[in-house]
C-alpha cells in the first residue's frame, strides 16, 4: 500500500512569518528559525554594504 499526499506528514513551513504563532513549534524548530532569521540579516547587511559601497564610488566620481 502506498502513501497518498493526504497521509503524509505535514512539514512546517521553512520560512518564518513576522508576527506568526510561535506557540506550536518545538525548541528546536524555534533554534532553527533563529538561525534562519540570523542568516537572512547577515544577508541584508551584505546588501546594505554593497548598496553603500556603490553610492560612495558614484559620489566621488560626480565629486570630481
């Protein structure tokens, strides 16, 4: 017999929702959504630097 998508195990989202029900997740999922969420902003930071890099080059070109 095999297994139909109906009886599967649900998986819990990978993503994490600002604002969203935390009280259903274990403290292992909630270290994972740390984690998650620690690399997103290390992402973000990233960007902001390359975005700022770029700015201060066309600053200084426009300067001359």
């Amino acid at each position: 017999m095999t297994m139909s998508e109906d009886d599967a195990p649900q998986k819990k989202p990978a993503r994490h929702q600002v604002g969203e029900d935390l009280s259903a997740l274990s403290v292992d999922e909630l270290n994972e959504r740390i984690a998650l969420l620690r690399s997103e902003i290390a992402r973000i930071e990233e960007a902001i630097g390359a975005k700022r890099a770029s700015a201060d080059v066309a600053a200084s070109f426009f300067k001359k």
